[in-house]
C-alpha cells in the first residue's frame, strides 16, 4: 500500500510539473518583462522620423482641423485670420512634402523597372501617380480658395 502511495505521489508531481510548464508558462512573463523593457530603453534612444507619407498625413490632419475652426468662427461671426494663416503655413508644408513625395514615386518606378516587373504593374503604378497629382492640385485649389475667402459666404 506504501508503494502505491509513493507511486501515485510521483505521478503526480510529474503530471503538476507538466501542467505548469504547459499552461502556466512563468517563462514567458520573464520574457515578455525582459522585452518589453529593452524595446522601451530602445525608443528612448533612438527617435522614430516620420516618413514624407506620415509627414503629409499629418499635415492633412492639421488643415481638416483648422478648416473646421474656420467655419466655427466665421458662424459666430470672429474673424478667422489666425486659422487662415495656419493653413497657409501648411499648405507651403503640404507642397513641400508633394515634392518629396514625387522623388519617393521616381524612385519607386526605378525599383518596379530595375526588378522587371510586368507592365500592368508599372501602369498602375503610373496610374496611382496622376491620380495623387491630380488629387494633389485640387487640394492647392481649394486652400488657395480659403485662402482668398474673406466673407462669411465665401468661406462657407
């Protein structure tokens, strides 16, 4: 009877130990404590830049949010010089940043054209193009105009 309650007693342990190691991985908790630490020491050290992509987003952003100042102004009757000159200042970034955007297209063609890339890729690529330049000037279009708009019916 001894022996069987010795037997059952390793048995259990081996199956506890099996347990844990499978469904209560404490391995891991260190792991993921000792990563996260590292990335976080990480990006203290090394800034991220923002690409012209992100750059332009964010610019986009910033316009959205002062067009909607504007029109909050010029409803209650201010005058919304200060959010008219903000957009002119992003606008100059947004133009900026369609240049640098332009190189990042060239330079992408020269990579579909350098790897032999069918020409259906190469013409959407193309097509993707005039489609941002078009966009692109009907942006500048419209800001020129908020720009110019002085009156409460031309900015709305």
């Amino acid at each position: 009877m001894r022996t069987f309650y010795r037997t059952l007693r390793i048995l259990s342990v081996i199956t506890l130990f099996f347990f844990c190691w499978t469904f209560l991985p404490l391995w891991q908790a260190v792991a993921y404590a000792a990563e996260k630490q590292k990335s976080e020491g990480l990006q203290k050290l090394e800034p991220r830049t923002q690409s012209a992509g992100e750059k332009f987003e964010k610019a986009l952003e910033d316009i959205r949010e002062h067009i909607g100042k504007v029109e909050e102004k010029s409803r209650k009757g201010k005058e919304p010089s200060d959010e008219i000159t903000a957009i002119k200042a992003k606008k100059t970034e947004i133009e900026s940043l369609g240049a640098e955007l332009k190189n990042e297209f060239a330079a992408t063609e020269k990579k579909l054209k350098d790897a032999k890339l069918p020409q259906e890729i190469l013409n959407r690529h193309a097509k993707f193009v005039e489609h941002y330049q078009n966009n692109l000037k009907e942006l500048i279009a419209n800001l020129e105009q908020v720009e110019r708009a002085h009156t409460k019916a031309e900015i709305e």
